[in-house]
C-alpha cells in the first residue's frame, strides 16, 4: 500500500489487508512516534522471541527504557542479534521508532545483505493522541521530543514509498490490534533457514 496517508484524526488512515502474510524471513520495522502504539501492535501479532525492542534493550542495560544516552552501547548490540537470526532465516520484528531514513536504512541494508525482505509497518496515529497516551504514561518522552518526532514521522510518510522497503503496511493506532486477526504466517522452506 503506497502513497502518502491522511495524518488528520478526521480521516481513516488505511489499514493493512488483513491477508497480509509476512515471509518466514522477513525483517519487519516498526514505524512512528512515542504513544502511536507500535510495541502493543507487535505483542499482539508476534511472538515474544520474535521482537526486539530498543526500550528493552535499555532496561536492561541501565534499569531505564528511557535513558538515550546509552544508545551508542544499544543499537550495536540490537544490530549484532538482529544479523543473528537474519543469518538464521528467522522473522524478526525492530519495535522501536525508526523515525528518519538515515535510521532506517542500515537495517534495510542488513536484511539485503542476508538476501531477506525488509517490510515497513507504519503505525498511523493521530498526533494529539500520541501526546494524550503520552501523559498518561508512567516512562513520558519530554515534550519537545515527541514534538521533533512528530515532525519528522510527516516528513517520513512522503518519504517511505521511495526508500525501497519490499513492502509497505499501513495500520490505523488508534485500534486494538488485538481486535484485528493477526496476519497470516508464511510457511518457513528450506531456503529460509540458510545461511545464503
């Protein structure tokens, strides 16, 4: 699904078909700002092993999800495990905010590499309701963060239908997505556990 979506909470953002069916080796990145609610669409569609959270990987490194300073130490390290099970022909979910393409493309590049498909799952959420779920949480992101975010996620929507992602997915946050099937799991072949 391509084209730039509506960003206004007066407009139904598109949804993705619900025959989505990601390969067994796919690298899936998840996409939006703090609050759009990427971490609760991908628990609720894959498996726990399957996820590799940037806030996780800060918990467990300083005790606080929060803390970007150790992010020089984070993403080395979430690189090294997502290259891992890429070798490996496993399905693996980036849940962090992949805001900006010079963020997003390395990891395109990674999955190239290991010749597997890299998919975007652009979470569309209404701005307002990004800062509303915001407040509400106990770990916030500062304002003028969400604020930075927010802009370069508009820009980012004109940008992703020319970065080369194998597929795109659009889905409306402002739904629980585990009111939604989940998609479909492609059968895992030979060739998927290969080390190519």
């Amino acid at each position: 699904m391509h084209g730039t979506p509506p960003l206004s909470s007066k407009h139904t953002p598109p949804v993705p078909d619900l025959g989505f069916e990601p390969a067994a080796d796919a690298l899936i990145l998840t996409i939006g700002c703090s609050g759009s609610g990427k971490s609760t669409v991908a628990a609720a569609w894959f498996d726990p092993h399957e996820i590799f959270s940037s806030d996780q990987f800060r918990l467990m490194l300083t005790n606080n999800a929060a803390d970007q300073n150790c992010n020089r130490i984070v993403f080395p390290l979430l690189r090294r495990f997502v290259a891992h099970r890429l070798q490996r022909g496993l399905l693996t979910v980036l849940d962090a905010t992949n805001l900006g393409a010079s963020q997003r493309r390395p990891w395109r590049k990674l999955a190239a590499q290991h010749g597997r498909p890299c998919y975007a799952l652009v979470v569309m959420t209404p701005p307002a309701l990004c800062r509303t779920r915001n407040r509400r949480r106990q770990r916030r992101v500062p304002a003028s963060v969400l604020r930075e975010q927010t802009q370069q996620w508009r820009r980012d929507l004109r940008r992703l239908p020319h970065e080369g992602f194998d597929r795109l997915i659009y889905l409306d946050g402002r739904c629980d997505p585990r009111h939604r099937p989940p998609p479909r799991r492609a059968r895992r072949d030979e060739r998927a556990t290969s080390t190519r």
